[in-house]
C-alpha cells in the first residue's frame, strides 16, 4: 500500500509583497504628514482685510494686526490702479541688466543701495522659457539688510555680518530672512537673480502667505486662461533712509479683458510674528513666542 504524502502549503510569495507595499504605505503617509507638520497653513487671502490708500505713504501708515492672517491687505476694493497706458505696456527687452528679457522690467538701486520698483506682463510663453530653479541664490546677490553694519559703496553692499536664526511659523521653523524676489522666479526665471530683484524679506513677507500668493493667482490665471497675458507692478516702500523695506506693493490685471480674468491690488508686510524688527539696522529681536 501506497505511503500517504503529506504536502506542506507554501507561503504565497504575494503575501510578502503585500506586506511590504503596506510598510511603504504607512512609512510614505509618516513622513508626508512630517512635512506638511513643519510647514504654517497658508491663511485664506480672499478674507484679508480691505482698506483704501491713495498713496505709498498712506501703505506705510497702515498698522499690522500681529496675526499670520494679516500680513496681506487689499488695498481700494482689490482693484489694480493702473492707467490705459501703464495697462498696454510690454517692456520690450534692451539686453540690459534691468531690461534682461520681455517683458520684464527693473528699477536700479537708489542712491542708498535699496532695491525699487519693478513692472512685468507675465505670459505663457514667458513661463515656458523658465528653466530650474538654482539651489541657492548667489551670494553676491545682497540686497540692502541682508548684512547688518555692512554699508553700501555706490556699487554694492560690503563688509557687516549676516544673522538669519530659525524662528518657529507654523509647526515647524524657518530661515527668519529670504533673499525675497521683487519679481518671481517663476516668471523669467534666471534675469530675476540680481541684486535690483531683491528684498531683505521676511518668510512670511516671502512666501507664507506673503508674495508666494499674488504670483499663485497670476500663474493659476495663465494656466487656466494661456492666451492672456498679466500686467504687475510691485513697489517695495521704505521709510526715510531705514535699510528694510516695511512692505510691498504688489498690482496685477489681466489686459486683455481689462481685469476680468485676474485684478488684485495688495499691500504685503514685511512682518514675522513672534519678532521685534528694527527696519533701520535691520537687527531684530526674537521673543519667547517665535523661539
């Protein structure tokens, strides 16, 4: 008589990959939550406040409330000031270092070595010549307050000591100071990498919710809309011979249907809560709140 075998069920080699794609999941989902922990909620901008300014100094005279939510204020009813000329304007390129590329268009440093104002019609086309994003913005790009007792040649900014602690935004910490671009990157890319593109900006200023969010709004309106085109100004206002700039003005409107598309007009702090920012020397303090 036949002896009976007896067979050993083997494991399913599909378990172990199950497993394993399981472990992956969870690990993924551990370190996405990570970093959206370590990173501040971008306040709602449509609910920032409204108010009416008829001029740079009547931006300057307006007060912080100390909160993330306020760092953006929408000046006149959000409605960009420009005249029909300002609106139809396309700075054609002279292959200059403040006329780089079309449509672009910067101011030079004042005599005090501070960066001004800059004007740009954003397009499709525009965006798509934009290559990566360097690492690092170089060094020798220093706006005025990126040093503190530094001092200004006439040229560029020498000699001083740079401080840039991380403070606590949000869950997490960032860098206090960005090398905050007047014009955003993503727009022309490489030609907005220099001193005259530049402020001494705080991450809020810079990026949470700060510029990051007029240059969203333009970019979401060009992808959604590629055939128009959006006319910007933004204006850094300082007081008196101070070295950082108390904030930005920042315009845009769609110009080929006058504003319907996109029309914003904001006024953005240059404020991080939990500091004591001395706009002269560009020295701060970090309170028990921010450490």
């Amino acid at each position: 008589m036949a002896k009976k075998r007896t067979y050993r069920r083997k494991k399913q080699p599909q378990n172990k990959i199950l497993s394993l794609f399981i472990v992956l999941i969870v690990a993924g989902f551990y370190f996405w939550q990570n970093e959206q922990n370590s990173k501040p909620t971008s306040p709602d901008t449509s609910k920032s406040k409204t108010v009416t300014a008829q001029s740079d100094q009547a931006l300057l005279n307006l007060k912080w409330d100390g909160t993330l939510d306020g760092d953006i204020v929408r000046i006149n009813n959000n409605q960009a000031t420009f005249t029909d000329d300002q609106l139809g304007e396309t700075f054609p390129s002279q292959g200059s270092k403040l006329r780089p590329a079309d449509g672009l268009s910067l101011s030079p440093l004042d005599s005090q070595g501070r960066s001004q104002q800059a004007n740009f019609v954003a397009s499709k086309k525009a965006i798509r010549k934009v290559t990566a994003r360097p690492d690092r913005i170089p060094y020798d790009v220093r706006p005025s307050g990126w040093f503190i007792n530094d001092h200004y040649n006439g040229t560029k900014w020498v000699g001083g000591y740079h401080d840039n602690p991380n403070v606590k935004l949000g869950n997490g910490k960032q860098a206090l100071w960005n090398k905050s671009h007047i014009v955003g990157y993503q727009f022309f890319g490489l030609p907005t990498m220099v001193t005259e593109n530049m402020t001494t900006g705080t991450r809020v200023q810079n990026a949470y919710p700060g510029q990051l969010a007029p240059e969203d709004d333009i970019r979401d309106a060009i992808n959604k809309h590629p055939t128009i085109t959006i006319r910007a100004q933004v204006t850094p206002l300082y007081i008196a011979n101070n070295r950082l700039a108390r904030g930005v003005h920042y315009m845009a409107k769609s110009v080929q249907d006058n504003g319907k598309t996109l029309n914003l007009n904001y006024w953005i702090f240059n404020v991080q809560p939990g500091i004591e920012i001395d706009y002269q020397t560009a020295k701060f303090k970090v309170l028990d709140s921010a450490k």
